[in-house]
C-alpha cells in the first residue's frame, strides 16, 4: 500500500519521520528496501536525506508577525490581520492552508481567512478568525499583544482537497468559522453556497462574502434537508466542527473518500512529531492526519 504525504518534494521534505524511519511514501526509510522502481520521477527524499547528512530539512522556521488589526466582531468572534513576508501570505492562498501560533508555549492552528500579498514592497497579510475561547486563544488577546510568533503555512487543513476540480462547480456548506477555508478561496470557486452564519455576526458576512449569493441554513434543523442537494452534487466542501462531519459521514458514508472536509480537529504540531493526529485505519497502519491527504492502494 501506498500513502501520499503533503510535504512530499517541498523544503520540508525529508522530515522526522524519516529520521525515525516512518516516511509513510519512502520503503527504504522503513524496510531498507526501495519499491518506487524504474519509472519513479522526481525527487529521491532517502536520497535527499542522506545528502543531508542523515538528518531532515531544517525544520520550519518562526516568523514574528506584527499585528496590524484587531477587528471585533462579537465576544467570540475576532480577525486578526498580520503582516508576513510576501511568500508567506502567498503561500496562504492555496486551498486548505493553515498556520501554527504559538501562545502559552502551545501551537495553536488557525485556517486562513485571506491572504494578500504586495508585490511593491515585498510584503503581505494574512487574516485568521479566531474564537477566544480556552486559555490559548485568550492568551492571544491580552493588551501589549502586538507581534504573533507563528509557522507555516501547512496544506493539510482540508481532506480530499486533491479531488477538487475549480473548473466545476462545488456546493459549499459552512458553519461558523469553520467556513474560513472556503472564504480564502471564494473567489476561485463556483456554485450553490449554504452557510449556517452559527458565531458569525452580519458584518463578518458581508466584509467576507461580500456579494456572493448565500443561503442561510441551520445545521442544527435543517442538516436532513440538504441531503438532495449533495446527493446531486459530485463536489462538496463541508466545514463543519467534527460533531457534523461525523454526521454527515455517516449519512453518507459512500461520500467519504471525495467529500471535502476540515482536517484540523486534532492537529497540535502539523509536522508529523506529536502524534496527536494520529488515527490507526483499517489495515492497523497508524498514520499522521497532518501528513497523510489520502490512501492509495
Ligand atoms: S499534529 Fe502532531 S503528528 Fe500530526
């Protein structure tokens, strides 16, 4: 069996998983035997490793970005807008990015809610809903708090992301901030849009959605009623808190390997290290969800 890992080839590649002879996409690292064969293409990531003395590209910097507005929508409801350099923010464009910050000694991950870059001056910003609701977040929002240390971006925020075809449409179904990776990329995506506006007020929708056509549902009553419109749908992003997306799978369990879904329920380090992402599958393989977009078999 084979697993596809979402820092395959970048600069993060080889990780510490190789180190620990884990790489889900390399045999040697794991058997001491190659299995890619003659028609393999591309970067060696062993081969990278060993150039690199045995150990795994330079783990990903922290970049100390400013803050450059706080806006409140609600008591629990806040965007933070920073700057970071250009290729941060334009990084943050691509589909299901997040970022790691750190508050009390935690990382704390965050979807992107949009990103734009400066080409005059090098520079960019990003915009992340946050909710202030446990210790970490609130940390985030103490008086004096004007410079975030944060990493990234990661590609794994969304599952099954590689199945989506911009060309065609995709029916959208967000709840809450949980919408954030959809808003990043709105303007790139057609279709019908239902968002269930749960801790978004009116002037976070109309700054976010601005004037694209929307249908307000309640998950919570209507989650039944939206099962024709899926079913006719052979695109759908669904972001939602796990509560619904477990639902929602169960549902539709046939649905699982295309619908696209949040990834980052228990994300903690986004580099393959902690294990709390980890999930054992059907084979006994415990893989890393912050590594691992899909199985190939
Ligand atoms: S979040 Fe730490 S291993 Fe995946």
């Amino acid at each position: 069996m084979e697993y596809k890992c979402v820092d395959r080839g970048s600069s993060r590649c080889p990780c510490a998983l190789m180190e620990a002879g884990q790489c889900y996409i390399c045999t040697m690292s794991r058997t001491g035997h190659c299995s890619c064969g003659q028609h393999w293409q591309g970067v060696c990531p062993y081969n990278e490793f060993l150039q690199n003395g045995g150990r795994p590209a330079a783990d990903l910097k922290e970049v100390e970005a400013p803050v450059l507005e706080v806006a409140d929508y609600s008591r629990q409801l806040k965007v933070v807008r920073l700057q970071v350099p250009a290729g941060f923010a334009q990084k943050c464009q691509a589909a299901g990015s997040y970022i790691m910050v750190t508050s009390l000694g935690y990382k704390v991950p965050l979807s992107v809610l949009r990103s734009e870059v400066f080409c005059e001056n090098g520079s960019g910003f990003i915009e992340l809903a946050v909710q202030p609701a446990g210790p970490k977040t609130m940390e985030l929002f103490r008086p004096g708090g004007d410079c975030w240390t944060v990493s990234g971006p990661f590609a794994a925020g969304l599952l099954n992301i590689e199945k989506l075809d911009f060309g065609k449409p995709v029916l959208v179904i967000g709840k809450g901030t949980a919408a954030a990776p959809f808003i990043n990329i709105r303007s790139r995506l057609n279709g019908a849009v239902y968002i269930d506006s749960d801790k978004l007020t009116d002037a976070f929708l109309e700054t976010y959605m601005g004037d694209r056509e929307y249908e307000k549902i309640s998950l919570q009553h209507n989650l039944e009623k939206l099962l024709p419109v899926i079913d006719r749908c052979p695109q759908i992003m669904f972001l939602a808190s796990p509560y619904y997306t477990e639902k929602i799978l169960q549902m539709r369990p046939e649905r699982k390997s295309d619908i696209i879904i949040p990834n980052h329920a228990n994300i903690c380090c986004g580099v393959g290290i902690c294990g709390a992402c980890s999930y054992t599958d059907e084979d006994g393989v415990t893989v890393r969800r912050c590594k691992i977009t899909e199985r190939q078999l």
